[in-house]
C-alpha cells in the first residue's frame, strides 16, 4: 500500500513538472487577446462607418 501511495505521488510530481502544456496554453491567450482586439477594432469600425454612410445618405437625399 506505500509503495502504491509513492509511486502515485511520483506520478503526480512528475505530472506537475511537465512544462509541454504550457506553451499551447500561452498561444491559445494570445490568439483569444488577438481576437478580442479585432472584434473591438471592428465594432469601431462599424460604427464610424455607419454614420459615415448616413451622413452620405442624408446629403443625398437633401440634394435631391
């Protein structure tokens, strides 16, 4: 039974130390960080574009 609870605790520790996972944990913050970014960037986008548009839209229909 004591040798069953070290070896599990040496399974653990070895678990634990293990840095492979890590990296793939960093690219996938920095892809999310990225997208965040982007759809921030866009809803701005889309809003000045918007009133762009409507100022058009308004100049031509007063022209005419």
């Amino acid at each position: 039974m004591n040798t069953m609870l070290v070896k599990l605790h040496v399974k653990l520790q070895d678990l634990m130390n293990r840095e492979e996972g890590q990296d793939l944990v960093e690219y996938a913050l920095v892809v999310a960080l990225v997208a965040f970014g982007a759809t921030a960037a866009l809803h701005t986008l889309g809003v000045g574009l918007n009133s762009v548009f409507t100022n058009i839209s308004s100049t031509l229909a007063s022209a005419y």
